[in-house]
C-alpha cells in the first residue's frame, strides 16, 4: 500500500487542496479547534443552507482499488433533517461514489453509496452512530471485481475501524472509470444544513488491503440509559401496538439512574425499543455477545404464552437470534435462547424458569461456523452469570445471517399482554468476549455485587 496524499492542514491553511469551494453565508478554514493530530483542522461552518462547501483534490488512480478516510467530528448539529456527504469521489465529472450523513435525533444515519460500471447506484445499508461522542475515523475501502464480465467488488464503510456497512456483487473492473477527483467538507448538501463540522488527516491509499485507521477500538456498544434524552442511544419504533415506551428512574436496573421498559395494556403486537448495530461480513468478527438487565415482574400474558424480549435482527430482517420468555405462573417465567441457521431452521436451548420478582442478567454468546460447509458454531446462554447451556453444531457463517441491528421489549407475542417490562444496561459486542469484561464505558455498567442466581428449577422443557 502506498499513500496517494494525506491532507493534514500542517500548511496551516487550506493550500493542501487542489482548490476549494465555500458556498454562501459558510464559513471553510484551516482551524486549530478542528485538529484530531497536529495543529490545524479543516472547519466547516454550515449557516443554515444548502451551499456546498468543501475541499478539492485531484489525483488520479490507476485502478478502482482504494482506501479513503478521515477523521471527523461534529461540535453542534442544530438541522433534523437534509443529507450531506463528508466525502465525495468522481471520475472526471461522473459520480462514482460517497459516504452520506443525516441527523437523527441525537444519532447520524450514514450511508455508502457507490456507482458501479454501468452507472448504476449501489447503496449500503444505513446503521445509526452516535455524533456527540466526539472523533470518529470514517473510512472506506473499494475493491474491483475480478475481471470484466464478474460482479464480486465490494465496498466496505468503515467507523473506527469497525465496518459498519458494505456493498457487495460490484460491477467495478473497468480503469477507466478509476476515481480521480476528492471532495472533502459538507458536499452535495440535499437540504438546509445547520452544524459545525471538523474533519483532519484526509488520506487517499493506492491500495485497499490495509486500513488507515491502525488498531481497532474496542468493538461494543454500550446501552446505560443515563443520557438526558434516549435518543441519543436508541430509535424508537412503534408498528401499530397500545401501549407506552418509557425512560426514567422507576425502570433503572442493577443499582443505576436510569432504564427503559414498555408499558402495554392489552398487547398482542409489537411494542419495542431498537437500537441499529453494526454489521459484521464474512471476513469480520468471530461472532457477538449480548448482555442486560431485565424485570418482568409485573407481566400479565397467561401460562405458556410467549413473546420475544430481545432480538438480533440481520440485515434483511429476517434471520435473526432471540432471548424469549414465557409466563410460566405467578411466580416464574420460563426464558431460552435461540438462534435462526443458514439451513432455515432454529438451533434453540431448553427453556429455564427464573424468578418474576427479581431482576436477572442475561448473557448471550454466539460463536459463527468456521466456514460455508461448517456447523460447529455456538450459542451460549447464561441467566445471573450462571452457563444454563451451550447448544453446538449451529450452521450459521452465512454473512446475511449476521447482526444489523437489536431490539428489545414486546416482540412478536402469541397472546395479549399487560404490565412493564423493563430492561437496562445493555452491552452488545461483535466479538465473542464476555460482555461483563468490556473496557472503555464510563458508567456504572457492572455492579459485580447483585450477580446473584435467582435461577428455579433447571431445565423444564
């Protein structure tokens, strides 16, 4: 890998750049604040409009193989709505692709969009990261298909160098529609935009084998709830069901401030908190672990009816894992774990009954097959730090099979339900490690003296 040019600002101005554009009312400078490494940044003030503002370079690949990244960080974002890509490439005035941003709430929907050989628009998938949690490294790599007549490139968008969303089946061989113009800053803004944004470190690399960011950050995602408002966490979906999504003190778990639950009257549909993942391809992580608190003390379903509290949905909604619980009597439910196969069928644990009046940690581990021809992945499932079972041989490499997003509440009932449930402190990681040894979150995520077992009676199904 070589590098093509690594826009760093240690001019101290914006000289680095081929030229630049700073559309009306906007502000476009080399700045100290805006710096990730070394002394000066690129700033981007956006006052409320849609006029482009943004950095050009020029510089001519001579394939489509490529890593392109940067550093980036959004001090305020006042606009809800209006797209707007931090990076854009063309190859000699046509669009070959770019990486889009779009507030959402206290979230960013991102997404990668590349256009192929025949001037068709592939687009990703659109995971939600937080934006107030300072730097983040942006990243995406591109690799040609294999020849003229194959549709195996792929694109990959990268955050922090975790990949988060990606394009595969890529018709993008051809030379001569190599990328040779980078933009840079607020491009193509699709509405009025009102935010201040720093970017630093742009670099173009030759080659797409070898990431630009160094060593991975720790790949979890930490749920605590204590944040003033939940949306700057989680999404909230509602399909239709009565009932009423909650977030205050009441429902805080495992000795914290805050929690979440759902409040249904009478609910048979779905009812349900979401939160988008990060995608996981074939050549990724080895598997994930889930972990939270949950209280169901106050359910009223009726004896073996069930409901799916938590789910790890893939990327086309379908293929997914499930922690489900089922109300056994007035004083236990009876809880399992599963997860959907490549081969369109469940591997599932047992069901194991747990205590209705205390609250419980839930742990799941999913290791992936080996390869298209293995099942010897795993599902490991632990209520109140205690291994209930280990359920082996799972079929389940399959790259469409891995998350995309999760959600938890009331999902997918077979009976009417009343009462709250309530669930706090989630840790979702895409690896196989123990969610409890996570590093990094500030919070009071673990509190090692409530691992009580409050488990009855073992197996009973």
């Amino acid at each position: 890998m070589s590098q093509a040019f690594l826009i760093d600002l240690s001019t101290a101005d914006l000289s680095q750049f081929t030229s630049t554009t700073t559309g009306s009312g906007n502000t476009l400078d080399a700045y100290g604040s805006a710096a990730k490494v070394g002394s000066y940044g690129m700033r981007v003030i956006m006052d409320d409009n849609a006029n482009a503002t943004y950095g050009y370079k020029s510089y001519s690949l001579s394939t489509p193989n490529f890593r392109l990244g940067t550093w980036l960080y959004l001090p305020t974002y006042t606009t809800q709505d209006g797209v707007w890509r931090p990076m854009y490439w063309y190859d000699s005035g046509n669009a070959r692709g770019y990486v889009q941003i779009q507030r959402a709430g206290y979230c960013l929907r991102t997404r990668l969009a590349i256009s192929d050989d025949t001037y068709t628009t592939q687009y990703s998938g659109i995971p939600v990261i937080d934006w107030q949690t300072g730097w983040h490294y942006f990243e995406v790599a591109v690799t040609r298909a294999s020849n003229t007549s194959a549709s195996d490139g792929s694109a990959y968008l990268y955050l922090d160098g975790w990949p988060i969303a990606r394009i595969t089946d890529l018709d993008i061989y051809d030379t001569i529609r190599s990328p040779n113009e980078w933009y840079f800053g607020c491009v193509s803004p699709g509405g009025d935009t009102d935010c201040t944004i720093y970017m630093d470190e742009m670099e173009l690399d030759d080659d797409d084998t070898t990431n630009l960011y160094g060593e991975k950050s720790d790949p979890f995602i930490a749920l605590d709830f204590e944040e003033v408002d939940q949306n700057e966490k989680v999404s909230l979906v509602d399909e239709g069901t009565t009932g009423t999504k909650r977030y205050n003190a009441a429902d805080a778990l495992n000795s914290t401030t805050i929690g979440v639950s759902v409040d249904a009257s009478d609910s048979s549909g779905d009812l349900r908190w979401s939160r988008p993942g990060i995608e996981s391809p074939a050549a990724g992580a080895d598997g994930w672990a889930v972990r939270f608190w949950i209280d169901v003390s106050n359910i009223s379903q009726g004896n073996n009816e069930d409901f799916d509290l938590f789910r790890v949905v893939s990327p086309d909604f379908y293929r997914y894992a499930i922690v489900e619980i089922e109300e056994y009597d007035a004083t236990y439910v009876e809880i399992r774990a599963a997860v959907y196969q490549d081969n369109n069928t469940w591997a599932t644990t047992s069901q194991y009954q747990i205590t209705k009046a205390d609250e419980h940690k839930i742990t799941v581990i999913l290791t992936y097959a080996s390869d298209t021809s293995s099942a010897d992945g795993t599902l490991v499932f632990k209520v109140d730090d205690v291994t209930l079972e280990t359920v082996s041989n799972i079929d389940n490499f399959d790259a469409d099979c891995r998350p995309a997003d999760f959600n938890w509440g009331y999902r997918s009932g077979s009976a009417t339900m009343t009462g709250r449930i309530k669930i706090d402190e989630i840790i979702f990681r895409h690896d196989t490690t123990d969610p409890d040894v996570s590093v990094g979150h500030a919070g009071p995520l673990v509190n090692s003296q409530r691992l009580k077992s409050k488990i009855h009676g073992g197996l009973v199904g």
